[in-house]
C-alpha cells in the first residue's frame, strides 16, 4: 500500500479547493450531486452511499 496526501481547503460554504499528489481541482456541491473541474461527478444516495461517473 502507497502512501497518499490530501489537503481540502474550503473557500465557501459549497465550494472546496482540493490538493493531492495528482495535482489541483476545484469542486461544487449543489444539493446532493458534487462536480468536479476534473469532469467527475458524485452523487449522494443516502447516509455512506454514493455513485461517481
């Protein structure tokens, strides 16, 4: 197992600034479906639930 680092740096109340070792990316939370300025998106289903494009 690798080692992994990431940093989240909350800019407003739905928007985060999230630095990894891949790089930066931006993302939005609109209700229960989060964007990604990588194209990824994430959608909350319920309480630990959740599915990614």
């Amino acid at each position: 197992m690798g080692l992994s680092f990431r940093k989240t740096i909350n800019l407003g109340k739905k928007t985060r600034l999230n630095v990894s070792k891949s790089g930066v990316s931006a993302s939005r939370k609109i209700g229960p479906v989060t964007v990604n300025s990588r194209g990824r998106i994430t959608i909350r289903l319920g309480k630990g639930l959740s599915w990614r494009q």
